[in-house]
C-alpha cells in the first residue's frame, strides 16, 4: 500500500495550548515503540532467510560433493561463495536496517536509499534461496537441467559479490553526510565515491539477473529492453540510416537474447563509451517506424489529439497579486532567439470552444463514410492538464508519452495540453524551462480555444518533466501570476546534479538509468560538453561557445525573470517604462554576462520539435505591437560553458594504503603495440638501421609472398580438435570472492568543472530558497522505492515540510523509473497509474475513483 502523508489543518494549528504538551510527550514515545518494533520484525526476516540460506547450501554443499556428475564441481563451488558473501554483508545489512529510519521523510513513509538497498540485497537472497530449492527438489531427476541452474547461481554469487562493494559504498556516503540528510554536503562532496563505484564491474547486473530487483512482471519487460539496447549498440556503431539500424537491431537480437553474458557486455560497453546521440537514438524508437502507432492499438481512442504550435510572440496577463496589474509573458528566448512552442492537445471528446479543424481526421472519415451525423461539441471543461514529458531533458516527446495520455484524458475526462519543449544537448537549460513556462501562461490566457474555463489546472509530468512542472510552478509564483492548484511530478529527478545518494548507487544495476547514461544527461541538460579521452581541455567547446548575433529592435519587451539570477528582480508591469530584456549566461569564469537580447521571427532550429508542416493555431490575443525596423547587431563574448575534465582517480581517506584505488594520470596511458612501450624506446640510429633492414627484407626475392596460404593441418590435428569440441566437459569458471573492479570503466572517468548553473534553482528545484519554494501549490511526491532518483523526492519533502508547504508523498514498490510507460503491459504499472490519476482528481477538486489504487507492496 503506497504510504500517504496527511496535510494539516487550521485546526490542528489552533489546538488549545495546554492539549499539546500532553500529545507531544505521548507521541514520539508511541513512534519510537513502533519504529523499534519494526527494525525487529525486519531484522528477524532477514535473519530468517539467511538462516534458510545455510541451511540450504549446507545441503547442496553435501549432496554434490557426494554426487560426482558433470556440474558438481561448480555447484559445490558457487554455493560456497555464495555463503561466504551472504556471511560478508548480514552484519552491513543488520546496520542499515538500524539507522534507515532516521532518513524517513516522515513517520507514514518509510522509505529512502538506504532502505532500497537492503530491499535489493533481501530480493537477491530471496533470489538464491528460490533457485537453491529447485536444485533440492529437482536434482535427483532425469531431466534436472543442471547447466541452467549452475549458471543462475554463478550469476547471482556474482551479483552478491557486486552488491557487497555497492553497500561499502554507501556506508562511505553516510560517513559523509549530516545526521537524515541523504546528499552529502557540497563542502564535502566526495567525487572519489561515484568514481569508485563506477570502477565497479557491472556485467553481472544486464545479464541472466537483469531486473531481478523488481517484481516478477517486469522481469520479461527488462529483458527485452536490454535486448534490444544491446542489439540496437551494436547496429548504431555499425550502420548509418534509420532502415538499416532498424533491420541489423531485429537480425542481431537473436544471439544477444540467447546470450545473456554477452548482451551484459555490450550494455556495460555502451554506457562507458556511447554519447548523449544514442541515448536520443535509442530512447526515441518508439516514435519512429511501426512503433509510433502503437498507442493507438494498445490505449485508448480518443476524439481530440492535434499538434500545434503557439506563436512566438509576447502577451500579457492579470497578476494574481492585489494590485491587479498586468504581466508581460514574453516568449523563450535562450540560445536560439525566440521561436514557437510545440504543443499536442489530447480530449476524449470534442468541446465547445475548439476549432473544428482540431478533432481526429481519422474519425471524421469514419463518420463521412458511414453517413453518420457529427456528434454536437461537449461542453467546456472546468479544468485543464498542462502535461510536460520525461525523457532526460535529451529525448521523446508527447508522441511517447501518448499511450497513458490517451488513458488520463479518458478516465478524468478533461482536456490535456502536453509541452514539446526542445530537447538538450541543442537546446541546454533553461530554454525548456522558458518554453514550458510560456506555455503554461499561454494556456491560462487562451483556456476557452482549448475547451476549457481553466477554473482549475494542474501540471503532471513525469522524470525530467516533474522537474520542469515544479519549476514552472515557482517561476509562476515569482511572477505573480497564477499558481497551478497542484503539480504532480512522478519519479522526479529534484536536484540535476552529479552528486552521489545511497538510491543512485541503484545506477549501478538499474536497466533503464545506467550511471553513465544519467551523468550524460546531467551535462547535456546544463549545457556541458563531455570532454573525449586524449582531447586537450583547452580546446573543448561547448555547444554555445560560438559567438552569436542577437538583433535588438528599437522597441522592447520586459523579460520578466531572469532564470540564471538566483535572486531575480520584479518583472516590468506594462506602464513601467519599457526595459531591455536580459538575458544571463554563465562564463567560463563563472561569473555572468548580461545580453540584451528580443524577439526575432526565426524560429529556434537544431534537435528540439519539428516546426514545419504542422498548421499553427492562429489566436486573436492582445499583443503589444514592436515598432521599428532597424536592427542592432550584439556580439556576445567568452559564451563558453564548463566542460568535462579528467580526474584522476585518488584512494578513499582511511584506505589510501590500498593500492588497487590509485589511479594517476600517467597510469591512465595506456600503452599500445604501435606506439611502444617504455622498455621498447629505440634511438635514431637504431630506428635508421632497422628500416634499411625492413628494406633489405622486401627486396629479397626468396621472401615469402604475402599472400601465400597457410600450411593446412593434417588429419591427426583435425581429429584431435573434434574430439576436443565433442566433449562436454563444462568450462572451468573462477566466481570472485572479493569485488571486481574493471580497468576499461575507469580508463577515462570524465567529471565537469564545477559551474554555476548547476546550483540554479530552477534546474535543481531541491536547491531553491525558503521563499521560492514557499510560492508552491501543493505537491503530489510519486517517486519508486528502486529508483535512482528516489532520494531527490524524499529530500523534497522534507523540505515541504519544514516550510509548511502542502504535500502528498506516496512511494510506488516493486517498479522501474518510467512505470507510466509500461501501463499496457504490466498489471502493476497499472496499479500505479490508477494512484497517479486519483491524484490528479483530488487536485481538480474531484472524487476520486472508488477501489484499491497502488501496486500491492511486501512490507519487510
């Protein structure tokens, strides 16, 4: 049952004085009974099942070293090594499971990271003891499949093992941070612990194991992913052209879905040397080809589902303060100049207000066809969804996202505006910020064409969408125009930044937010170029390090907030006097520049939505009107932005003996046959007189050709290799009994500088001030109990706590970030879908729908 915090009330505020010391005194006393009485009951299942575990090795242990057959070897040795790290990590586990508690957004949730890695570690042995006893009951049998069980534990004795050095890890994260605070401090931050647990080998964790911390109906969906992820590597590196990488992705999933050890290579491989393109590649298939259609098949039909753009041009609004003035929302601007915003329109039925060229042409022929009367237009809604998508900040669009759309828009039955905003690395912070906000105030100003009276509007997005919703909702708030009545953000991602957290060292084994994926995102999102192994810092660029030409007409607009000032000033109210607007980006120094910078009629061009072939909705609004013909051309100086850097990798603190931690930057070149190494180095007379040798060599005619054919083996050497390859003796396999650590993820671990854009608080909401977050409308927390960015929510709400602010933090168990996208195929993601709908109800002043909502939990 996903757990719910009730928001105070006035009269719990205005309680009588003399009632509250005696319910203070009593209360803490009652929690802390029953949170001891928890840690008990968790620690004695955990106890249990270790219990059940030797009691089960033991027997596997006695019966194949009395059985001689083909795997015993390998049972006996798997078990054993399995025992020996479950003995290694029950005391860590014992610890966590103490203090975890003490991390607790509040008493009626109980979750964090520290208590996602022990529900991992408890799934693993759960794992183990359930394939141990199908070896038990199965072994004597004719058709016991001894090669498959063998396998699956040698591979969980390696996830064990993994798991030990994660859980070191995150005993090092605490000893970092404050007493309940699951980041650690920025004066502290201790880079070496991400770079040692991305020295971790993570093979284990996409092979036969792959998702095996989620509940069973999400397993299959994993291993299709990390198929397909697999397949479509290889195919990406391989070939150009979207027909060809389709077409080598369907022929290469074969070997990658039988070989489970191999598919575990190429996903590890690919995360440590792909870039940000084949993250965008990859996580938009599904809007390309066959896949695109798709929603249409497996979701609802709705009646309404039009893309169009909103115009780049500026507008006013009422302030939402007493003084009543108005506000000029002035279109995005950032990087590319202003530009249209693409948005997608989704209602189950067409309302009075919408054009009549907005509903589906696909049932208009249906009805032409069969002669059927139009249906007469619903009434306006008296609400409104403003939908920002996940993805990121890199990739997808409201097209992937459609498919629980389409449900939303049926089951609460309001119309829904999803926001197409440009997609980063093109398009870096904050011009999707900027886009979403324009959109949002744009809505409010035009609700009636949408088939709305907008009496009430919430914003919903997922993953980075979340992230952008509440942003948009303090940006609102600071400009003195309405607030939404609610956001929800599901599995958001509140502080985009490259810090460590015991919940994203979930990285490390999650299939759809691998570490080296999410930091690629982070700096595509800020705007930083990842440096390449042997490029010269110096000349890194970023992808605004060109020097742009901003045209500046005679009249301009006031630009309202400035989104790189943590601490803006007031907008212009019209009547003020016109201001030129600025605009502010960060330098290389870290310092800002100030742009003066207007509205140009060239729409933004580079990765973000396509703007042609798409009719624009033409609105009749109250525009002010730009006067003047000349333009003055503005050169922008040092716009270079931070870029990667090689760290070379330092010993943790108290363990600088050990030496296997010690990575310099001499160590890091690598030494290659054709270059030489050290020991090779000849001087110029030598390589002089081995060249008239190669030259001697060449023109003697006795040399063999290079094209002779080797000596073909004789017919003893050909038996022998049959006999070799007949026989069925099993591979000898060595299952490690310490931590494996692989050289290559460490080869050219790459970190950006420290930049201040990282601290802004509209891209990491988690860093806002008390006032700005103060201005929030009440908020509704969904994150995933195995999500990376589960502590990004959990330190959200404690911060909404503290400062009074209404909020609801129900954590979803047993699913995967991303879980709305799976609600066709997965009876759980379902579940959960149906909690974040009834949100959406209780903010639009509905009655929620009646049975249980929330995926069924297993509480430990």
């Amino acid at each position: 049952m996903a757990a719910v915090r009730a928001d105070s009330t006035t009269e719990e505020k205005t309680a009588a004085p003399e009632s509250k010391p005696a319910a203070e005194s009593v209360r803490p006393k009652e929690h802390g009974h029953r949170d001891k009485r928890k840690k008990t009951d968790v620690a004695d299942s955990y106890n249990c099942w270790f219990k059940t575990l030797r009691s089960l090795t033991a027997n596997n242990s006695e019966y194949f070293e009395r059985h001689k057959t083909q795997y015993s070897g390998r049972f006996s040795s798997a078990v054993c090594v399995l025992q020996g790290h479950a003995d290694a990590i029950q005391p860590v586990l014992e610890g966590f499971i103490r203090i975890a508690p003490d991390f607790d957004a509040d008493e009626n949730t109980p979750s964090n990271g520290y208590r996602s890695l022990v529900k991992v570690v408890g799934t693993c042995i759960r794992r183990i003891i359930h394939v141990q006893r199908k070896v038990v009951n199965n072994r004597d049998g004719l058709l016991f499949q001894s090669k498959h069980y063998c396998l699956e534990l040698e591979a969980y004795a390696s996830v064990l093992c993994q798991l030990r050095a994660i859980m070191d890890v995150a005993q090092k994260v605490l000893a970092k941070s404050k007493h309940g605070q699951l980041f650690p401090e920025e004066k502290f931050f201790p880079e070496f612990l991400f770079e040692e647990a991305e020295s971790l080998d993570k093979e284990c964790f996409y092979g036969r194991c792959v998702g095996f911390q989620f509940c069973s109906s999400m397993q299959p969906i994993f291993h299709t992913i990390s198929t397909a992820m697999a397949s479509f590597a290889e195919a990406y590196s391989d070939h150009d052209g979207q027909l060809t990488r389709a077409l080598a992705s369907l022929l290469n999933s074969g070997k990658y879905a039988m070989n489970p050890e191999l598919r575990a290579r190429t996903i590890v491989s690919m995360c440590d040397k792909a870039d940000i393109s084949f993250c965008k590649a990859f996580w938009n298939i599904t809007e390309e080809g066959p896949l695109q259609h798709m929603s249409g098949f497996l979701s609802s039909s709705v009646n309404v589902n039009k893309v169009f753009h909103i115009p780049a041009l500026p507008f006013e609004m009422e302030s939402s303060l007493e003084d009543g003035e108005l506000v000029t929302i002035t279109p995005p601007c950032s990087q590319t100049g202003p530009g249209p915003v693409q948005v997608r329109l989704i209602c189950f039925e067409n309302r009075e207000g919408q054009p009549e060229d907005i509903s589906s042409p696909i049932l208009d022929q249906v009805e032409e066809k069969l002669g059927t009367k139009k249906k007469v237009p619903a009434p306006k809604s008296d609400a409104l969804i403003i939908h920002i998508h996940g993805g990121g900040f890199v990739a997808q669009s409201s097209k992937s996202h459609e498919m629980y759309l389409r449900t939303w828009a049926k089951d609460i039955d309001v119309p829904i505006l999803s926001v197409d905003y440009s997609l980063a690395p093109a398009h870096p912070f904050p011009r999707a910020m900027e886009e979403c906000f324009f959109a949002y105030a744009w809505a409010l100003k035009n609700a009636q064409i949408l088939g709305t009276t907008a009496e009430r509007v919430c914003l919903a997005g997922d993953s980075a969408g979340g992230n952008l919703c509440v942003s948009v909702a303090m940006r609102a708030a600071n400009y003195g125009i309405r607030v939404p009545d609610g956001v929800l953000a599901a599995y958001t991602p509140f502080l985009v930044r490259y810090t460590p957290s015991p919940s994203r060292l979930l990285c490390m084994m999650d299939p759809l937010l691998p570490m080296g994926i999410l930091s690629r995102c982070i700096a595509a999102y800020a705007g930083l170029k990842e440096k390449k192994p042997g490029e010269d810092v110096s000349s890194s660029s970023s992808t605004t390090s060109s020097t742009p030409q901003l045209s500046t007409p005679e009249h301009t607009f006031s630009s309202a907030r400035l989104v790189f000032d943590p601490s803006p000033t007031e907008p212009k109210r019209s009547g003020e006097g016109a201001a030129a607007p600025k605009l502010l980006f960060t330098n290389t120094t870290g310092g800002l520049c100030e742009v003066h910078n207007t509205p140009s009629p060239s729409p933004p061009s580079g990765e973000g939505p396509d703007h042609t072939d798409i009719p624009v909705l033409t609105v009749e609004t109250e525009t002010a009107v730009i006067h003047g013909k000349q333009n003055t051309e503005q050169t922008v100086d040092n716009l270079k932005e931070p870029h990667f850097e090689d760290i070379a990798l330092s010993p943790y603190e108290e363990d600088s003996g050990d030496s296997e931690w010690s990575l310099t930057d001499k160590q890091t070149e690598v030494d290659s046959p054709s270059r030489g190494g050290a020991g090779d180095e000849k001087s110029p007379e030598e390589g002089s007189k081995q060249m008239e040798k190669d030259r001697a060599a060449e023109d003697d005619p006795n040399r063999p050709s290079s094209l002779s054919l080797p000596s073909l083996p004789s017919l003893d050497e050909i038996s022998m290799a049959i006999s070799k390859m007949t026989e069925s003796k099993p591979e000898e396999v060595v299952l490690p009994s310490e931590p494996v650590h692989s050289p290559s993820s460490i080869a050219h671990v790459t970190r950006y500088r420290p930049s201040p854009i990282l601290n802004n608080p509209y891209m990491s909401p988690l860093l806002a001030d008390d006032e700005l977050l103060k201005g929030l409308p009440p908020v509704y927390l969904v994150p995933c109990a195995l999500d990376p960015v589960l502590d990004d929510s959990i330190m959200f709400a404690q911060r909404l706590k503290a400062l009074g602010v209404p909020y609801k933090l129900q954590v979803v168990e047993e699913l995967s970030h991303g879980f709305l996208n799976f609600t066709s195929i997965c009876k759980e993601a379902r579940q959960a879908n149906d909690l974040c709908v009834n949100n959406l109800l209780e903010m639009l002043g509905r009655r929620p729908r009646g049975g249980r909502v929330g995926t069924p939990t297993r509480k430990l």
